[in-house]
C-alpha cells in the first residue's frame, strides 16, 4: 500500500473535499504532526476502516459500523435546521414518494434521508445507489439525495427541494451531525494531543470564513456571499450538548438500517453498486 506521507511518524488524516469541511481542515496543512488525504466522505469512511488513514472526518453511521472508532475531538459538521447541502430533490411531494435514488458518497445521509421518509411521510420507498445528477437528469425516480458541493449548487437553482437536516429539526428538535473526526481507541489514547490539534483547527477556521468563501468561491461554482453564509450561518463546527444528545438519538434510530433488522437498510439494496459505494 502507497503511503503518502513523508515521514512514518505522521498521522495520516482523511478530510473530505466539500466546502463545509474546509473550516476544519484549513489550519491543518502546515502541522508537521499530520498529512492530509482528501477524498468524499464514503470514500474516506473506507480508507479509515482499512487503515489507510488513522483518523478521518467522516460520516457518523461509520460509528455503528465499526465499533472500534471512536469520536477524537469536539469539532464536527452539523446543522440545526437548513442546511442547504443535503438534499431530496423531489418531482413529487415527500407524501407520495415510492422511488428514490440515494447518492452513493454517505451512508449517514442514506440513512437519514430513509428515516426522513418512514418517520415523517409514513413511506417506505424502493432505494437505488446512483449518481444523483445522472438519476435527477433523467427523471425516472421520485426523489434524488444529493450531498455535498453539488446540492448546494442545486439548491441556489432553485430544484424543488427538501432538506433533510431541516426535516430532522421538525422530527426531533435537535441538531444533526453529519460528521466527526474518528479513529481507532488505541491510537487516540496513543496521541493525546490530536484533540487540541483539531479543535485548535477548527477555531482558527472558524475566524476564516470569509477568507475561505473568497478563495473557494468560483471553483465551486457559487459566488463568496453564497458560500459565507453557507458557512457561517448554515454549519456548526462544535459538538455542544444538544449536538451530542441529536448524534446519540439518529445513532440509535439508525441501528437497524445498519445492521441490516430494517427492510429500507441501504447496504441491502438491489442495486448493482450498492456493495462498493455504501460503506
């Protein structure tokens, strides 16, 4: 296996290549202590539970799948309320959904997008893994997930849209975290201080935001005013007690999709992606 960094004794960090990461991330690339592997959230969630990195910014379902991780700091990205990134893009109302697509790069998100559908719609729709901007372009399903960088492009669109993290507030009346750094127990006892590295990153971003949306902008395809109020207004960066108490109520609402006891489980869907691009 390649191993990026120039020295061994580094930490190898898997962060994701969305904008809502980048407050975390930012202060991170001049820490001799770490290197930096950046890929999608699913994508990275694989590489931490091969070993391919020690730590890794990923989606909280990767929790109940391997039990070994646990959180390392109390930096995350969550929302209360919109988020304006995690999306159903709807060609029906959620009421009358039987088909839905769901976008292959977090399981979290899966997850929550199925409990969004039994729990406040009373359905149960038939789930494919797909493309979402092919599956959306082609109109033959009811509701596209889409996440990340593309669906908040397709949300200043104006795609009819529900948000999910906006549906979990009205279900529950907490916040959603979508992602925390993660790794194996015995490293972090090993490292003490990755913690405070974390968390010191994470506040130094947080001073950052309009910096970040200035330099991140156009490549995005979104203007610097869309992309600091995305950050700044959109994303909590800090798990808080009401943060904790809406990660531990989704964990176990999301215990049975995972472990296979719910008929909407994701990583049993018939399609033909489904084993490669949901874990």
């Amino acid at each position: 296996m390649d191993d990026p960094r120039e020295d061994p004794g580094t930490l190898r960090l898997g962060v994701v290549s969305y904008l809502n990461a980048l407050p975390l991330v930012r202060g991170l690339g001049a820490a001799p202590e770490v290197t930096l592997i950046s890929d999608p959230p699913a994508i990275a969630a694989r590489k931490l539970a091969a070993g391919e990195v020690d730590v890794g910014l990923v989606p909280v379902v990767e929790l109940l799948r391997h039990p070994e991780l646990v959180t390392v700091s109390d930096a995350c990205v969550g929302a209360l309320g919109p988020v304006d990134s995690v999306l159903l893009l709807l060609r029906k109302p959620p009421e009358e959904v039987s088909s839905l697509v769901l976008d292959p790069h977090s399981g979290t998100s899966q997850v929550l997008a199925q409990l969004v559908f039994r729990d406040l719609f009373g359905r149960h729709p038939q789930v494919r893994i797909a493309d979402p901007a092919t599956a959306w372009a082609d109109g033959a399903d009811d509701a596209v997930l889409m996440i990340g960088d593309p669906a908040l492009r397709v949300f200043h669109e104006g795609a009819p849209t529900l948000d999910l993290a906006e549906a979990w507030r009205r279900m529950t009346d907490l916040p959603f975290v979508f992602a925390v750094w993660a790794g194996r127990r015995d490293l972090v006892v090993r490292h003490p201080a990755l913690a405070g590295l974390l968390e010191r990153a994470r506040d130094r971003g947080c001073q950052e935001l309009q910096a970040i949306a200035e330099e991140e902008a156009a490549g995005a395809g979104l203007s610097a005013g869309v992309v600091r109020v995305y950050l700044e207004d959109r994303i909590r960066y800090r798990l808080a007690a009401s943060d904790r108490a809406g990660l531990d109520r989704f964990l176990e609402l999301a215990r049975p999709f995972v472990h296979g006891a719910e008929n909407d489980d994701p990583c049993s869907t018939s399609s033909s992606s489904a084993s490669t691009q949901t874990r």
